[in-house]
C-alpha cells in the first residue's frame, strides 16, 4: 500500500492555542485527518522525514517510580492526579512535559524525570554515592518515546523507570504540585497488589486508570525493572 505523504503545503491550521492546536492534514486530494497536538506547525510529527522522525525526542517522560524501604518488599509508587477530561481523580504515574531547557542536556528524559519525580512526590533521586547507608538509588531510560493515542494526536512519553530507596514514607510529599496539576495521595501497590490491580483493570475504588498506569504496573509485576 502507498504510504500517504503529508507536505507542509497540505496542513491547514484549525485551531492555534497556547496549550494546544489542531491540525487538518490532508493525505489526499478531498481527504483529511485531524490532529491534536502541542506542536506547532514547524514541528509537526506529520510532516517530519524518516530520518527527522527517527531523531525526534518526546514531549514529555512517564516514570515508573518503584520504592524500596529497609524491611519492606519494593512497592509501585503511583499517585491520584486529577484529570480534568474525565472528570476524577484517576491512579497515575509521575509524569510531566519536557521543558525547552531538558532538550538541550545529553539526556532529555532522564532530566524531565528527575525533575517530576521530586516535584510530584518529594523524592530527590541519589544516583551517585550517598552516606546515609542506602544503596544509590536507579534512574534509566525504558522507552526514548512512545505515542499517546496517535489516532487523534502526535503527543508522545519517554517512558523511565526510578529505583528510589528511601529509609521510610515519610518524606513522600504532593505539594511541589505545579499550575494546573491537583493530587490527592499515593498510592504504594506491592506486587501482589499490583496484580489485582492489573487482573481487575480498576484502582481500590473501582476506577478506570489510564494505558500508563497499566504500562507502570506490567513493568513493576514482570520484574523487568531488576535487569
């Protein structure tokens, strides 16, 4: 099947706000596709080449936090964030956009990671060595970019994954909360927890979370974070 190509020439901007823009993308002549993104029409995904497309980086990083505590099994760290297109307080992952600054570091995630972690859950990440007698704590790269839901939007996460090990909960904190960000507590899920959760497909209050949380909860469950 020919692959539709998407010129600068075929995008006609419908709507163009600070926080978002849609696109009407026209792949045929008399055919169009619509697209909701942060971009702007200069970097558009939708017209990006192979090469620019491979070479892109996300708009914004997931965390998959996992918490270890002396005495204790390592728990999932997820908050309740509220999100304000359905309404509720939905079990989420640690996430944020990627600041312009992020994408001028070697590694642009792990930056918007780090920063996230400690702004929504007080975690300050100790990578290097430390004297308090925890081991250094982990911070990597699970995935440089994955799409949200490309048929509606270009939006994409840098998934990364955090093992914090912290001598207790008590410096867990939300109030690094930022603008238009609302939490209301955490949520720290053992692996048995964490597949009920998973085997339910709702939080403990009979909710519906999002794709993120499910990819937080398969990777804590499937142990891929020990490798």
């Amino acid at each position: 099947m020919k692959q539709p190509v998407i010129t600068p020439d075929k995008v006609k901007t419908l709507l163009d706000t600070r926080f978002i823009k849609v696109f009407d993308l026209q792949y045929e002549e008399g055919k169009h596709y619509y697209d909701a993104s942060r971009h702007g029409l200069g970097d558009l995904t939708a017209i990006k080449s192979g090469e620019e497309f491979r070479a892109m980086s996300a708009d914004a990083a997931t965390c998959f936090v996992i918490v270890e505590t002396p005495g204790d099994e390592p728990r999932l760290l997820l908050t309740y964030e509220y999100r304000y297109p359905t309404g509720q307080f939905l079990l989420s992952p640690p996430a944020g956009l990627m600041d312009p600054a992020d994408r001028l570091e070697e590694e642009p995630v792990l930056v918007t990671a780090r920063r996230e972690i400690f702004e929504e859950t007080g975690i300050r990440l100790q990578t290097d060595q430390r004297d308090d007698g925890l081991p250094q704590d982990r911070l990597f790269t699970v995935s440089p970019l994955v799409f949200s839901t490309p048929g509606m939007t270009d939006e994409s996460n840098g998934l990364v994954c955090a093992v914090a090990h912290l001598s207790d909960f008590s410096s867990l904190t939300q109030k690094g909360a930022e603008g238009t960000e609302c939490f209301d507590g955490f949520e720290l899920l053992s692996r048995e927890e964490a597949m009920k959760v998973l085997k339910d497909g709702r939080d403990k209050y009979g909710n519906y979370y999002s794709a993120y949380t499910w990819m937080a909860l398969i990777y804590f469950v499937s142990d891929l974070w020990k490798a």
